[in-house]
C-alpha cells in the first residue's frame, strides 16, 4: 500500500461513517419517537466526535505530504482530502466542541422565539455563536477574509468579492423587473381541495418522471423538505398540504433535483471523497433548473395541468395557460422559501449582505433586527410586522451557517448558465417537456454536472459545460423573457 | 476525574455508538432501498471497526486497572465493562475481521442454499465458521470450555453443565405431555381472510395493552418480527399474513416483552453497560411470559376474542372458549419459530445438543445434516422431507451463533419461574386480563426485573424475585395444568 492508498482507504471509512451521520438525521426528521431527542443528541455527539478525530486524524497530514497521485482524478481525491484536512486541524478541539454545543442550544432558543415572536430572547445566544464562528474564521483564514474562509466550506472557491460583484450585476434587471411585473394583474391562484395522500402517490409519480431511482432512494413525509445522503442511498422528503397542492410537488421536484444529482454521480467515486455534489451551489444548480426552468416551464406545466386534472379533477383555472400563469405567480412576501423566481434572489442578496457585516463586525447582533427591517423596507417596499416574517424566519444563523446563504443565488446563477447550454445543445426540449418526458434535459445535466460529483471545482464545470465563465447575465435573461411575456410587461 | 469517572464516560460514547449501529439494522429491514444493500455493508463494517477499536481501547484497560467503584452499583458497571473488554481484546484483530467476513458470506450463502433446498452447498463455509468460532473460543476460554466460552457472551455466568442438567429434567415431563396430547382430538383453527391493515392497527392497540410506549418507540412491517434499540428509542418490528391473523398479534406481544424491558430500564442507567437487558435468557423470559403466560392465558384470550370479533368479525371459532384452545392447538411440525409452547424447547434442546457437538468437535459439519434429521425423528416421530425444514431452517449458525439457542428455553425456564411468582403477587390477575388490563403484571415485572436492567447477574434477579434458584419445575407445572385441561389428559 502506497501513501495514496492508505489515505484513500481511510477516506473511504470516513465517507461510510459521514453517511450513517446523515442517516441518522434523516431518521430524526422522519421516523425518530419524539422521546428519543434527547438521547439522539448523545449519538449525534459521539458520531461527530468519532468523524472528527479521523479527519484531524495525524495519518492523514503524514500520508498527504508523502502521497503521490497517479492520475488528475488522484490529485482532485487529495485536493478535496486535503481542503477538509486543513480545516478541520486548524480549528481547536476545544473551538469545535464549543461551537457544536452553542448552536446545539440557540437552535432551540430560535425555535422558541420564533414561535413567541420575540427577537430579543435570541440575540444573545445568536450574538455567542457569531463570536464562535468569528473565532473559527481567524483559526482559518490565513490571508482570506472572515467571510470568505467560512464560505469556502459551502462554496470552494468562491470568494464575497466575487459574488458580490455577481448580485451586483444582477440585483438592478431583478428589481426593474419586479417593478414591473408588480405594476400588472395577477392571475388567479389555484382553488380548493387535494386530497394528501393522492399527493403523495402523485409526488412519487413526478420523482419518477425527473429520474428519482426509487431502488436507491425513497420519499417520506417531514415539516421541511430535504434531500440526504449519497450514492446507492438517496432519501428526500416532502411536506404537504391539502389547500395547497404545488407544494408537495415542486419542493419534490426541488429536492430530486439534489438527489438525482447525488445518485448520479459516477460509482467509481463511491465513497470517496469525490462521490458527492462538489458544492452548495452547484448543488442548488441542479435542485433549481429541475424546480424551475424545468418543472415551471410552459411545456412541462402543461403535461402537468392534465396529469393533475386527472388525479384531482377541477384545478380552478381554465386551461394549461392559466395553470401555468397560476404556477409562476409572482406576489411580494416576507418568506424567502415561499418566494417567486422574480423575488427569491432578493431575499438572498439581503441575507448575504448583512451576513457578511455581523462577521466582519460591522454590524452589531443587537442591531440586526432593525438593520433586517429597514433593508427589508427599502427592498420590498412593505413593514416588516413581526420577527417571524423577519430575521427569525430561517434556521441557518442559529445553528452557524454563516456563507451559506449566498449559494442559493449561485445556485440560481448557475442554473441559468446551465439552462441557456441545455436549450442550445437539446433544441426540442419542449416538445418532450409537454409529453412529460424530461429524459433529454437529465441525460444531459448528467452527462455534463452530476456524473462529475467533486472531481471539478464548481466554477470549472459550469464553465465548461457552458463555454464561458459563470454570469448572471443568462439568468437574468431568462427570468425578462419568461415573465416578461407571462405578465405582458 | 477519576479512572471510574473516565471509563464510565468512554462507555457511555460506546454505548451511544452502539445505539447508531443498532439503528442501522433496524433501517436496513424496514426502510433501506433494496439498491443500498452493498454500500450498507461498508457503512455496517465502518460502524463496527470504530466499536471494535473503542472496546478494545488500551485506556479501558488502565482505567479497570485503577478504577474504585463508588458502590455496588459502581461495581456492576466495572463488572460488565470488564467483561466485554476481556473478551475483546483476548480475540486477535486478524480473527475477528476474519469472522466478520466469512459469516457475512456464510448468511448469503445459507439463504441460497435454504432456497434450492441444497445442504451440501452450505456445509463448507459452515465448516469455516465452525473452525473460527472454535479458534475464537480457544483465544477466550481460559479454563473454560469452549462452548462455555461462547455461551457466555449471551448468558453471562450459565454454563452447559448447568443449562444441560435443567434441560434433561425438562425433556421427560415435555415428551410424555406431547404423547397425551397428540392422542387427543386437535380443536378446530380460525378460518376466514383478515385485512392486513385492520390486523396493523389492532397490533398497535394490543402493544399499548401490553404498555409499550409509543413515544419512545414505534412498529413497522418486517420479514421478520424483531425488537432493537435500548432506553428511549425501542422499535419493533412485526408481520402479517391476511389467512393467519395470530402471527402479527403474537409475535407483537413478544416483540413487546422484549422492548419493554428495554423501555423500562432505570433512566439513571442510560446509556451505559447495565442500560440494557441483562442476558438473552432474561429477556427471552420477558418476550415468552407477556406472549404466553400472559398473551395466551384463557383470561387474556378472552378478551382478544371479543375484540377480535369487532375488528374481524366471524372467526371460525364458536366462542372464547373456542378461540383459546385454537390459539394454544397443538401439533407436530418442522418449525421451531411456528412451534407451539409443549414442543418449542423440543426444537431448542435438540439444536443444543448438535452446537455442543459442533463446537466440541465431536460431530463433523459434514455429518450435521443426518444427525439431525436422525434426532429429528427420534424426537418428533416424522422424517425430515427437506433441508428448508431441517438443518437448514435458522439463520444463527450461518452467522456465528453458537451458544445462542439455549437462552430460549432458558428463557422460558425462567418464564415458568416467574409466572408462579406473579401469580402469588398478584392474585386477581386473571380478572384483569380477561377485562384487557395487563398492568398489574407488566408493573410487577417492571419492578422485580426490567427496572434493573444488567444492575445483577441473570440468575440473581430471577433468584431474588422468585425466593428460589431457577429450576424447570415451574414451566412444567405450567405446561402441564394448562394442556392437560385444555386436551382433557
């Protein structure tokens, strides 16, 4: 055994253990007794302390500083080995316990103060783990900002400068087009009743008809929808809601767009470090051209107006043009996940705005519900009436996610490059969209993203896929010619 | 901290990790996608090479060296660290992985040979599990013999010469109430079809009868029934047939004997060494006295009559009386798991007696199937017609369990022991039963035994409930009253 195979050995039983992990959450979410919370939390721990000490494993740095690869795809293996190596040594045991206790707690104190609405009772829960994650970010960055170490664990690479110049660019054509898509009519939403459990025997119909492969994977119910786990084992869940059918469908077509993602990468990077989608962006790439360049689009949406008219009967629109009018509603909202194609990007930029201040220590945590409000004010053009609506709305802060926000919009920004190559190299698309044939679009995204897993770095296979360096100049494209016409605007 | 603080809290990360690789096969017979199967296997073997290294930890030793138990309480916990490092760490690295990939072949190839009913394509590799287990058992008997060795890991303290002379005392009295009662006229059976959902739901009424505790567990559908899981998540697993609506509520009711045990263990000892139950003859005693003395009394049976014909309606039998002696037919047959409670420790003595020989090296692999199908028809009067009825029907000996079968009919020793005991606690116990009401005996158990999990030694805590060593007479007091009125001999 070579310095490379031992380390590539190793790495194998760390992914394997990585993935009893997810499991593990996956199980919480979906089948776990409410009793076992507490003793779960002891597993979780001890998984996490027993996946910790591999990868700060002294092995580890001893057999990269002397393994050789044989091949690209052996440098990409040490590549990805080494970036979580030198991470994970960098920050102190006693850093990392800290951190995993703290936001173990402020998740719980932001989940009660969401519920009581009161903000005040979580900022200084919210204001430690800003310390901690500050904290972490200096044990890492070397000569890389705060923000950008943190960022580099979702997105490797990616840099705030970078992105910031990115939603710069797009941020203007977003909130001209806002204007005026707001300036006219709204269609008419969808009406009445859907039975739950015939959405869910139609959720697992459209997770076929996206390429879900049900014999490596299966979909359950949970509050929030999610994809998890890799390989030979790729598990989503879906939420549903009998006044309300589009949900069940296109947060299933949103998470089988990150599952497909996973169960098609190449098997030979199985339990590798190469056997997973190489980054959050990347990753909502795919969630979102299924969700919607694909699953929103004229064609598709209008197989889909007869597949529900059967399974449902009477929808309370007229015809395919208006289910497809009633699908892309654009209306202003407090909640990013709740939020249009026109809308969601902007919820993000907000985000990723303040998110970068409260790490650089520009912005002071106690401040942050009045800095919330008043970008959301200016923005949106609406009050925000209560901490729900506002900066409690989502977990990432409470739990350390700092950096990750801005991959939703890289995600977006990708799967508009993405989108404008696929339509240039599967010109008639469409037609099978509106048989409800999605096989040319995913046979393509395989081919080109996710057989791949992380043998490129993000950036490298969207430029090659599409033949030019990421922009949000396709996205934005996209988004004025669709509601543009949508709205008549 | 001191060394027994330091062990106790090695331990009870052990213990948490243990949980993770117990819930693993839970999900890999309820939940996992078929096409997970392989890639499970290495996330399994990574599970297991973290427990192995952790319970054979060098420190564990030092810390048993130096530590100074705080009570007697303290000194069962060092007791059953000690026992389990002890033996962990006697068995060579190199063995033990050996064992853990020849058995995991030996089950695939045991279930192909059970299919195409070919014993001569198992007998090799059984051959090499025998050999491992007997090299195994060399490394840890000390003065012990080997099957001695073995036996303990699963019923700490019992030896053969002791469990050997309680079943030879049993036999007789067994085999001369099978002859009274196979020469009297069988009761008729239930007839009729039985709604698989309707049969779920009542499993689930009739597991919360019997005190299960649904927030900290839950039922799913198996091949085959199993309880897994300790402390605050114990789940069960149970199954249907639509012609035989027994199997799903008896197999339930066991199941429940086992978890509740689990489930009922003093939470001060969570997730530590006497967490769980003690031995597998102790928890057998808790599954067979709530499926049999307690599930199919004439009282209980009674009840479940009635609320059976609500649910089902017409069950072939004319009245309670009726149903209970269909619930307790006796007949001759192939099956152990099928078989009824005169010829059950029948089935357990005569595997017994073949794995002694076995591990002994008294009896060849290659011999093992004529010798049993030799004993078979001196024991049960009928010949063998298939080895898928034979030798070849458990899947213990395919995955190295040796030492294994006798805990059932210790089990149901211990049972017999109980049951008397419970009846001169709790005098009116049959009124309740034949109102539904199991808590008077479930809490009597719960107090003299669940409740101290592995706090004393197997025979202790049945020694110290019942005022006397255990001794077979009890069981066949038992079995005697009760067959003996029900067939009039």
């Amino acid at each position: 055994m070579t310095a490379f195979d031992d380390l590539l050995a190793h790495q194998r039983e760390t992914v394997a253990l990585a993935q009893v992990a997810g499991r593990l959450g996956w199980d919480q979410e979906t089948m776990m007794p409410r009793g076992a919370a507490e003793q779960r939390g002891e597993e979780m721990a001890a998984m996490e302390s027993v996946l910790h000490a591999r990868r700060t494993d002294p092995r580890v740095g001893e057999w990269l500083a002397a393994a050789q690869p044989p091949d690209e795809t052996g440098a990409a293996h040490l590549r990805e080995i080494r970036r979580v190596w030198e991470r994970a040594t960098k920050v102190p045991a006693r850093l990392a316990a800290e951190i995993a206790r703290v936001t173990s707690v402020a998740q719980g104190q932001w989940a009660e103060a969401r519920a009581s609405e009161d903000s005040a009772a979580f900022l200084p829960v919210l204001a430690r783990v800003v310390a901690l994650r500050q904290e972490e970010a200096d044990a890492i960055r070397g000569d890389r900002s705060r923000y950008d170490a943190l960022l580099d664990d979702y997105e490797p690479g990616a840099t705030a400068e970078t992105i910031g110049a990115m939603f710069d660019a797009l941020r203007p054509g977003l909130v001209a087009l806002r204007e005026k898509v707001l300036g006219a009519t709204p269609p008419p939403g969808l009406t009445g009743r859907y039975d739950v459990e015939d959405q869910m025997a139609l959720t697992r119909e459209i997770a076929a008809v996206f390429g879900y492969d049900f014999t490596r994977g299966r979909i359950d119910r949970a509050v929030h929808p999610f994809s998890s786990g890799s390989g030979a084992d790729v598990r989503i869940t879906t939420r549903t809601s009998e006044a309300e059918p589009l949900g069940s469908i296109y947060s299933t077509i949103h998470e089988v767009g990150h599952a497909t993602y996973e169960q098609n990468v190449d098997p030979a990077y199985a339990l590798s470090a190469l056997g997973q989608g190489v980054s959050m962006g990347v990753h909502e790439s795919q969630s979102r051209i299924y969700e919607n360049q694909l699953g929103r689009s004229r064609a598709f949406t209008s197989w889909l107006f007869g597949r529900m008219g059967e399974v449902f009967g009477d929808l309370g629109v007229a015809d395919a043009e208006g289910f497809y009018a009633a699908v892309n509603r654009v209306e202003p909202g407090y909640i990013r996940t709740e939020a249009d194609e026109v809308h969601y990007n902007l919820h993000v930029m907000l985000r990723f705005d303040l998110e970068r201040a409260l790490i650089a220590g520009d912005l002071a945590v106690e401040d942050l519900p009045g800095a919330w409000n008043e970008r959301f004010h200016a923005d949106f053009g609406v009050e925000v009436d209560r901490p729900s609506r506002g900066c409690l709305q989502d977990v990432h802060w409470s739990v350390g996610l700092f950096g990750y926000f801005p991959t939703y919009t890289l995600g977006n920004v990708y799967a508009g490059c993405l989108h404008e190559a696929l339509r240039r190299d599967v010109p008639d698309l469409d037609a099978a969209l509106a048989r409800g044939d999605t096989s040319g679009a995913r046979d393509w995204l395989r081919e080109k993203v996710q057989r791949h897993g992380a043998r490129y770095q993000p950036r490298e296979v969207i430029a090659a896929t599409c033949g030019a360096e990421p922009s949000e100049a396709p996205l934005l494209r996209y988004l004025e010619a669709k509601f543009g016409a949508l709205y008549g605007v």
